[in-house]
C-alpha cells in the first residue's frame, strides 16, 4: 500500500475544503467540508459566515493531515 501524505492532503484543503479527505480516500468527510464551506459562503450575506469559513477551512487542513497520518499508522506506515 502506498502511504497517504499529510503534507499533500493539507495543500489541497487548503485551496479547496474537504479535498484533501477526497484524497484521503475519505469521500464522506470531503463532502461535508466542501459543502459547510459554501454554506459559510452563503452566510456571508448575514455576516455569520465570516465565522464559519475560517473554522471550516482551518479545520479541513487539521483533520486532512491527521488522518492522512493515522491512516498510515493503522497500516504500518512510517511518514
């Protein structure tokens, strides 16, 4: 198996929420990242979002990289 890198998964959330859980191999999470990222967008309008899409961002990049790297060290995988 080929390891998963975390350092790949970050940049790519970080250009786009919930791509670096696609990458991952983790659809489901991707998904729910992109799409609490637009609806921050969406709250823009009411000023909410500009709470929103900073957390989801920053969030998407954290949880991109741990699990990249808990991936690997489920499979035995140094990084």
């Amino acid at each position: 198996m080929a390891p998963k890198s975390a350092g790949i998964a970050v940049i790519a959330s970080f250009f786009l929420p919930g791509l670096g859980q696609f990458i991952n191999g983790q659809a489901g999470k991707g998904v729910a990242f992109l799409l609490s990222y637009f609806v921050g967008f969406l709250l823009l309008f009411v000023f909410i979002g500009i709470l929103v899409i900073p957390v989801v961002w920053i969030w998407s990049m954290v949880d991109a990289y741990s699990s990249a790297q808990a991936w690997n060290a489920r499979h035995g995988i140094r990084s």
